[in-house]
C-alpha cells in the first residue's frame, strides 16, 4: 500500500465570478502602481488571499494499492497458420515472449493474459474466418482502459472481423486499443500462391446430361513470372473424367458428365505451382444430386393375369415414368383367317424395341413372360448383352416359369440368378425376411418389416428356384427363396419368385408394401447410392461429420481420416442397426476430408467450398496497421528480423526499437483511504486580508 499527498480546490462561488474577481484584483494593482501608491503590493496581496478564500484549497492524503498493468499475448492458431511452419514460429516467439514477461522489472506489476484465436470462433458452417479483433475485445472486456499496457499479436495479419478503418480517425482507435499494439508476423517475404475459385456450381442435375462448373484460377502475391497454365482435373466419387488447360485470371465453364442417380461428389484441383505456400486453396469440392428426368420402362407380360394390372398402375402412377407395355395376346400359333387391317394399323416394332433401342431403357421387365415365338432368341440375347452394358432387368416368375417354355430356357439363363427347379407351392405363405434382407437397404426398412412377424398379407404362389448367385433377400415361411438380386457384369438383375405380390395392391390380409418394395428393387436395379449394400458415406454437419458403412458381410474396425491439413485420425465404427456401422467425429478443420475403411473409401466437405481462411494465405500487415500506427507499436517480421526483446516504457516514450518492443507502466491504483485538511478557511482568508488592506491605508497615510 502506498501514500500520496496532493492539493485539491474546491471553490465556493461559480469559476466565472472568480475570474471577474481576478480581474478586479489585477485593475486595482495596476492603477495603484500608475498612481504610484505604496501601499499597491499589499492590496495585491490581500485581493490573493480572498481569491485563495473563493478557491477553498484542501490538502489531501491517499492510501492507495496499487494496480498491476495488463498486456495481452494472443496467438492466431487459425486454419491458415497451419502452413509454410507458421504455427511452429508461432509457438517459438510466444513462449519467448511470455518468458520475458516473467523476467521484467517489478516496479509496476504486470498481468500477462495468453489468448488463442482459431477458426472454432463459429461454426464450421458459418465459415467465420479469423476473428482476430474479436478475440482480443473478448480477452480484454473486464480490464480498465487505464491498466492495459498493450498487446503482442502472433499472426500472417488475416483477419475477417476487422472494422472499417477508413471511417475511424486516429482517437477513435485508441479508444477500442488504448495502448501499443505490436504485430508479429509468421509470414514470409517474397510468398506466392495459386488458387482456385468455383464461381457456379450446380446442386441437382439430369442424369444424362452434362453439367456446368464456372470456375477461375488467380496467382496471388509475387508469382514468377512465365508460370505454366493452370491445369484442372475433374473427379467424379474420386474417378477422374478429366483434365483442361484453361488461361489464369480468367473465367472459364467446363462440363462433366452426371451418369447417376443420387449424390455425386465432383472435386476440382488445379495442379500445384512450384514453390507455392499451400495446396489447400487448389482443390473445390461439392456434391450434386442427380435425378432422373424420365424414367423409361419397358414392360413384356408374357400373359394376361390378374397381377398384370397392378404392375402397370404401378408404373403409370409414378409421373416420371414413361412406360411401354409389351403383352402377348396370341402366340404366332394361333392365327386365325381375320384380315390384318382389322387387327391393327401397325405392326408392334419388336426388333425395333428389343435389337436397336432397348439400352435407351433404364429398366425391362418380364412380367410372367413364356417362349411363345414371339421374341426370337437373337432378341432375349441382345437383352442379355444389355444387362453385362450396365442395364437392368427384373423377372417376375409365374408357374410356367419351370417348364419347357420358361424364360430360363432361353440366353436369358446367363444373366439370371436363380434356377428353376420345376415346382411351385400352391398355397398360402407368408413373406418373410432373410438375414440378408434384415441388412439389405432395399428391404430392411420397409414398412412394418421383420424377419418373423412381419405383420403382412400372404400370397397365394412360390415359384421353387434355387439360387445360383447374388443375394436371396425375402423368402417363403420354410426359406424357400423369393427375392433375389444379382450384379451381372456392370448391370444388375433381380427375380421375384412369386406372381401373386398384387395381392398386396388390393389389401389381401392387410396388404402390404408392394409399390414401396418394387420401388426400392427398381432403383437398386438402377444403382441408386442410397441402396447400396456395400457403401460407405459420410455427411457433415456443421463440424460434426458421421461415417456410416452398409455391408452384408463383417463389420468394420474403424473408419481412418485424413484431414485437410495432412494429420491422420483413426475412428472406430460402432453398430448402428443390421448391416450398418456408424463412426462420429469432429472436424478440428474446414476443408476436404478423405475416408477409409481399408476397403471402401468417401469424402466429406466441411465448411464452404473455399474457406475464408484460405482465400489469401499470403501474410500481410496492411489489415493491422492501422491500429498499429495508431498506437505507436511495431511490425516485425519474425522471420527475417528474429524474435524482439520485451521493455517496459514510461510516459509518452516510444514504444519500439530496432530489436526491442515496449509494454507501457499505466500505475492504475485503487484508493483505500483518503483525508482533506483545508488550507485557507474563509474566515481566515478574510481575517488576513483585512489587516492587509488596514496595512497598506497605514503605509499609504503617512
């Protein structure tokens, strides 16, 4: 605790008649030394006495403790730190600094408060940047201007929370920054950069269709001259489609190919410029969601039946179905002598169909279809061929389906994945799930689905196969197989044993999920991602991302990360429910994040396509500056001129040297106690002046 002593006025009459009277004082004196009056001196000093009266002069004495002076050290650990050894420069020159902190002179106390800024200031969707201003205010909001002695800020100087200077003059800063504000730069003198801007993307497409990506490639800070033209690779789910040579600064549209259904991951990268700080900023990733814009199937029913109707009100409800139903009335063996112009105006176009345009559908169905002569074998052939192309076709088996005119005897057999045996179960049966199937994301959420009550309608037929391949995902009430899905080649087949699933349609004991069922097994068929089996994705949100992997077979150990910055993280998988794992983590990073599990591998963007923190990486003090040259700190560039040394600075000096930076003694204090002893009580004051005045009348009479 110290003492003060100190002298305070209090006047008793309002400053304006002070100065009335002082200036009648300073008139009286003046023409009494004009006059040549001896007695002027004395009324001089008796017009000083009652002025000293007026003021009321205390003498005061205070107990005070003093207050230790704050500084702040705070160290930018943002995304972009993270390059060109920032962040171990970084590190070095703050343990230096707060070692010198400890090693200053005593004589005013001093606080050192250490704070950190990263990108984890917002979310990761929100994309906040550096909030370097935000976190010194925050670090600084329950200090006193008048004990801040100032700040030592670590960074490359990029900030996006910054004030808009230009309308600021120079007390408005130091009003927000009352002390010396030094900036430590971990950038690098002579740094360059490439970096690739996605303008336009799109978020949905038409499978079949290209799509448009606008995109630019800048240099940023002092590029080399002659540098080579950027090259950009396009990755669709991490397969290269292609590579383009485009011109630098300039706006350039490429096009790709979307040729699924679902989401698709494109990934652009420009090809690394030698000698540039990071490849962060060279690569854009986002996903486009693929729709169909008509899908085209064709329906073949071998004859009419009851179930006949429900497939095609099936198909004709769904608006974005086109559909051509082919149905055998009468076999070629059964000709009668009616003219042909009676029978129809034109000839249904069966090689047209089945030869030339059958890869233009996404999808064929043989509806209880019998060799009849109708469809010659080169025909069944061509479709074979176009499954192993990539095509689909489903087969909805009736009785016939193991006899001598069954489908399976025709080159249809190569592609099918089950056998006929040659009998069929005439009685009513349960659908049931197989273990399989309790798995499969075909079957295994739908409506009221379990493996031994699955609350559904029978049927009344089972065709008996036996599998050859593929997976048998629903089954009779004795595992007799009733669905069954096989990958032929590059495109898939499925076989539903049974020609009574209409009796779902129309509520037979309650019915069942029929549309939803053929609705899930038709997009299969047509490898719609989300009904992949075998597949691994991963979704973020904000900064949280979960990995799920669908597998029939065993499960996943754990799921391994890479993050955008390089670093590697193991996560392990925990079950999520029949054939589904989950893995969850938090993204420490914004950008792109590879993912395996050792068999499968995925991305997942966290944040914006192009983070602000990586928009410029090159380090710079223009942001800072101004409340650096405002406060009378320093700029030092770390790498060139080394880590300065840490001084105390008193009054107005200067803050900053050629090799040293400076912290300002505020000697703030907290009053304990105080005392006042007047020093001129008025009745004195008038006392004295009057027996000065009685004085100077005395000299001046004789």
């Amino acid at each position: 605790m110290d003492s003060a002593t100190g002298l305070i006025f209090n006047p008793s009459v309002p400053l304006w008649v002070i100065g009335v009277f002082v200036a009648l004082i300073l008139a009286v004196f003046v023409f009494g030394l004009w006059r040549g009056a001896r007695g002027a001196w004395l009324r001089l000093l008796a017009g000083l006495v009652l002025l000293a009266g007026l003021l009321d002069p205390k003498l005061t004495q205070e107990l005070r403790d003093p207050l230790s002076d704050v500084a702040l050290l705070l160290v930018d650990e943002s995304a972009s730190q993270t390059i060109d050894g920032r962040a171990e420069l970084a590190a070095q020159a703050a343990e230096a600094i707060r070692e010198a902190a400890e090693s200053l002179d005593r004589r005013t106390p001093l606080e050192l408060r250490v704070a950190t800024v990263d990108a984890k200031s917002g979310t990761a969707s929100d994309d906040p940047g550096t909030r370097l201003f935000n976190a010194m205010e925050t670090a600084l909001a329950d200090v006193g201007q008048d004990r801040i002695a100032g700040a030592v800020i670590i960074t490359d100087g990029r900030a996006h929370d910054a004030p808009d200077f230009a309308a600021l003059d120079d007390e408005a800063i130091l009003d927000r920054f009352p002390a010396p504000t030094h900036m430590l730069s971990t950038g690098r003198s002579g740094a360059y950069d490439r970096r690739l801007i996605l303008e336009s993307a799109p978020n949905f497409g038409i499978v079949g269709e290209d799509t448009k990506i606008r995109l630019r490639v800048i240099d940023q800070g002092n590029a080399p001259a002659g540098a080579p033209s950027p090259r950009i690779t396009l990755s669709i789910d991490g397969r290269p489609v292609r590579l383009d040579t485009i011109a630098l600064n300039e706006p350039t549209t490429i096009e790709a190919p979307l040729d699924k259904g679902g989401a698709s991951v494109f990934e652009l990268e420009v090809q690394e410029l030698d000698g540039e700080i990071t490849m962060r900023n060279n690569r854009a990733l986002f996903t486009v969601q693929g729709t169909r814009d008509r899908l085209r199937v064709l329906l073949v029913s071998g004859q009419p039946h009851a179930g006949e109707r429900s497939w095609r009100n099936l198909l004709k409800a769904d608006p974005s179905v086109d559909l051509v139903h082919f149905t055998i009335l009468r076999p070629p063996s059964k000709m009668t002598g009616t003219p042909i112009r009676e029978l129809s105006l034109i000839p249904f176009p069966t090689r047209e169909l089945f030869m030339q345009k059958v890869d233009d559908f996404d999808l064929v169905i043989f509806d209880k279809y019998v060799r009849r002569g109708v469809l010659a074998p080169a025909y069944l052939a061509n479709v074979a061929g176009y499954v192993r192309r990539g095509g689909a076709v489903l087969i909805a088996a009736g009785p016939d389906f193991g006899g001598p005119a069954s489908l399976y005897r025709s080159p249809l057999a190569e592609i099918m994945p089950a056998v006929p045996t040659g009998g069929s179960l005439e009685t009513l049966f349960s659908p049931l799930l197989t273990e399989a199937g309790e798995k499969h994301p075909v079957t295994a959420t739908l409506p009221q689905a379990s493996a031994t009550d699955p609350t559904w309608g029978r049927w009344m037929r089972l065709i008996d196969v036996e599998p050859r391949g593929g997976d048998v995902l629903m089954s009779g009430e004795n595992g007799e197989p009733l669905l069954v899905m096989d990958r032929v080649g590059e495109g898939r087949v499925a076989m539903l044993a049974s020609d009574t699933a209409w009796l779902w349609s129309r509520g037979y004991e309650g019915g069942g999920p029929l549309a939803e069922m053929l609705r899930r097994v038709a997009h299969w068929l047509m490898k719609e991602p989300q009904l992949e089996e075998d597949a691994l994705t991963a979704m973020a949100n904000g900064a949280s991302v979960e990995v799920v992997r669908r597998s029939l077979g065993d499960a996943p150990v754990a799921a391994d990360i890479v993050a955008p910055s390089g670093e590697r993280i193991s996560v392990p998988f925990e079950a999520g429910g029949p054939g589904r794992w989950r893995a969850l983590f938090e993204a420490e990073e914004q950008g792109l994040y590879s993912i395996t599990d050792g068999v499968l591998s995925t991305a997942a963007a966290v944040g914006p396509a192009s983070p602000k923190e990586f928009e410029n990486p090159i380090a710079t003090f223009d942001i800072l500056n101004p409340v650096v040259a405002a406060t009378g700190g320093a700029q030092v560039m770390l790498r060139e001129a080394g880590i300065p040394r840490l001084r105390r600075v008193s009054g107005t000096r200067r803050a900053y040297g050629n090799d040293w930076i400076g912290l300002r003694e505020r000697g703030a204090y907290v009053v304990r106690d105080s005392r006042l002893t007047p020093l001129a009580p008025g009745w004195l004051a008038l006392l004295i002046a009057v027996g000065l005045l009685f004085a100077a009348w005395r000299v001046e009479g004789r």
